[in-house]
C-alpha cells in the first residue's frame, strides 16, 4: 500500500524541485488520502485518532497550496502532531531530557529569527519538536519513527528558513526550490515512517 503513496510524494517534491504549480496542486492533496490507506495495518483503537491526524494534515496541505495561510494551516497540522503525541504515548514513549535538550536548540534558533511569527513558532514549532523528542524513545528504536519524527521537524525548518529567506529579498530561484524540494521530500518521508513505525504488528 506504500507505493501510491511514494508516487505521489515523488510527484510533489517534483513539482517543488521544477517549480510546477500545476503539479503540485494535483500532487499535494493526494498525499495524506493515500496514506491514510495504511492506517487499516493499526490497532483498531487507534484508528480514528490516526483518521483525525491525517485529516488536520491534509487541511494542512490544501491550505498551504496558498502562500498566505501559513497560520490556520499551522493549526491544522497541531492535530496531526496531537495526534502522533497521542499514540506515541501509548506505545509507551517517554520524554527524556537529551533528546528535549537537543530538538529545543532549533526551535530557540527559529524563533530568535521568527520576527512577528514568534508566537506561531513557539506553540506549533514546540509541539513539532515534542513529537521528534517523544518518537525518539529508545524503546521505540529499529521502526523508523525516530526518523520520522527528525524529518518532521527538519521538513518545517526548511519552511521556516524558505520563508525568512524570501522575506528579507535575498533568495534565488535555485535557492527556493532547493529548500521547497527538500521540504517536500522530508515531510512525505516524515509522515509515512510515523505512519508505518506506529503499526504494533
């Protein structure tokens, strides 16, 4: 079931690595229907927070087709990250005070440069930073999701930078969609080993 999937994240770390809006507004949307194709491999208690987060994603990523709604697209993704929090947790991950340490290190970094998106990067770059720490777990290691969790929070990095980049006027064609394609690809990753590593069987 992964290959649909991989498909179209290909797709759309393309559209981002070319430029290709029109690409990418076919690409994008499909991602998070298709991976929510794989969410029949959980246990079943588990499923509809699962359903939840990929929803709060793939609202997420419609928004973001627009480069005006990074705020309410940010809300939408906090469901998904709730959601990741929420099952990491019951497969018994535990915080611990390295891994807190070593993923609040960017997110101070991000929001020394956030300017007035300070607020947004605190609450939703703190809760992005939880799921990598919590997906750490190194009773959780050997399924992908520590992976997954550090691509996740690499994936908004990249964003953030693109956009600091962009708004201070000394970016480049080259330079976008160099930091667009990775984002891309780093989010597709990020989200697919979640999804897989959750499994229990």
């Amino acid at each position: 079931m992964r290959l649909p999937y991989l498909v179209a994240g290909g797709l759309f770390a393309l559209s981002r690595a070319i430029g290709s809006d029109r690409l990418r507004v076919v690409a994008k949307p499909l991602l998070m229907p298709l991976l929510s194709l794989q969410i029949g491999r959980l246990p079943r208690a588990d499923r509809a927070i699962a359903v939840t987060g990929l929803g709060g994603a793939w609202i997420g990523d419609l928004m973001l087709l627009r480069d005006d709604r990074l705020l309410p697209a940010a809300f939408a993704f906090a469901a998904n990250h709730a959601a990741c929090l929420t099952l990491l947790r019951r497969r018994g991950a535990k915080f611990h005070p390295r891994q807190v340490l070593a993923r609040a290190l960017p997110v101070a970094i991000a929001a020394r440069l956030a300017g007035d998106r300070l607020p947004l990067v605190v609450v939703y770059g703190g809760m992005v930073a939880a799921v990598s720490a919590l997906a750490a777990d190194p009773q959780l290691r050997g399924r992908g999701l520590g992976l997954g969790g550090n691509l996740f929070l690499l994936s908004d990095s990249l964003i953030l930078v693109r956009t600091i980049v962009a708004s201070a006027g000394t970016t480049s064609v080259a330079v976008d969609r160099i930091l667009d394609s990775s984002a891309a690809v780093t989010y597709a990753g990020a989200q697919q080993l979640l999804i897989e590593g959750l499994r229990t069987d």
